[in-house]
C-alpha cells in the first residue's frame, strides 16, 4: 500500500484546517498554523495511517520582506512507507517563537537548538534551549542585541571587530613570518 498524499493532506486537514498543500518535483509539503504544531507532527507520528516515525531536520527560511519573516521545516520520513513530508509554519518576526516538539521526537533537541542559533527562532518548552554554534554573548557591539547568522539582515562581512578573520590565503598567498 501506497501512502498517497490526499491521506496524509486529511489527516492533517483534521487538524488544521486551513493548511496547504504544494508539490513540487513529487514531494509534498504541508503549510499548517503554529499553534496546530504539536497536534499534528503526533498524529502524523503514531497514526497507522501516515508514521512518520523519523524527523530528519528542523530548519527555518528567513524570507525578510514577508509579513510572516520566518518559516519553520520540519522534513520527516516514514520508514514504513519509504516517503518524505515538509511541514512548515509561518512565524512571524516579532514574535519568533513555536512550540517544541521534543516530547514527540526527541532528536528535535538539537535541531531546535541550531535553529534557534542561526534563526533566533525560540521553541517554547524546550528542555535547554542555548546557542549551538556561536557564543551565548554573541551580540551586536552597537547595540547589545542578539545576532543571529542566517538571517537576511546580518551583515554580509560578519559583525565588525568581533572576531579575528583567519588569513585568507587563496586571495593573498601564504603568509610570510
């Protein structure tokens, strides 16, 4: 049996009914609210219907001019059905925080933590939610406000004077002691 994705479409339809599909090059996402996030990634998880029993990544789309900045990507596989979902949602930039879904797929933990890094997107309830990569004291010097590198308004040449650029060898050949 095949997992088609009128089913997988009604079950979160249940859900949400204002979510979207698209399909692209035969991949299917689902665009749902925030606020149905925990609901459905459990269905989608535990019904015998769908399993989606791996999440694969979390990751955000930061698309700057949008009334709603940011997108949430949850990508998760059904080892049953061989198949692959998108399920994203739209959060806005001044209030840039979700739900975390650690209490349905554990390994969420470190993906939320990422993006929260390179996005500033905070996922309420996480277990310990801090910087992945960059430093907890990672801020404009300016203005002492969080920075955050994947966002369309961080500056192209990183943040200047925060820290030191290793020798760029393949513009200026090697140094010379």
């Amino acid at each position: 049996m095949n997992l088609v994705p009128e089913k997988i479409l009604e079950i979160v339809k249940d859900i949400d009914s204002t979510a979207i599909e698209t399909i692209h090059r035969n991949q299917l996402s689902i665009t749902v609210q925030k606020e149905n996030i925990i609901q459905i990634l459990d269905k989608l998880k535990n019904d015998s219907i769908s399993m989606f029993d791996l999440l694969i990544d979390i990751t955000a789309i930061d698309w700057l001019k949008q009334e709603k900045r940011f997108e949430v990507v949850y990508i998760l596989y059904s080892n049953h059905y061989k198949t692959y979902l998108r399920i994203k949602t739209p959060i806005e930039e001044k209030d840039a925080s979700t739900e975390s879904v650690t209490s349905i797929y554990e390994n969420a933990d470190w993906y939320e933590r990422e993006t929260y890094d390179m996005y500033g997107i905070k996922f309420n309830n996480h277990p310990g939610l801090r910087r992945f990569y960059m430093p907890e004291d990672f801020k404009d010097p300016s203005t002492g406000e969080p920075l955050y590198p994947l966002r369309k308004d961080f500056p192209l040449q990183g943040v200047p004077d925060s820290l030191p650029l290793p020798p760029y060898t393949e513009k200026f050949g090697e140094i010379q002691s």
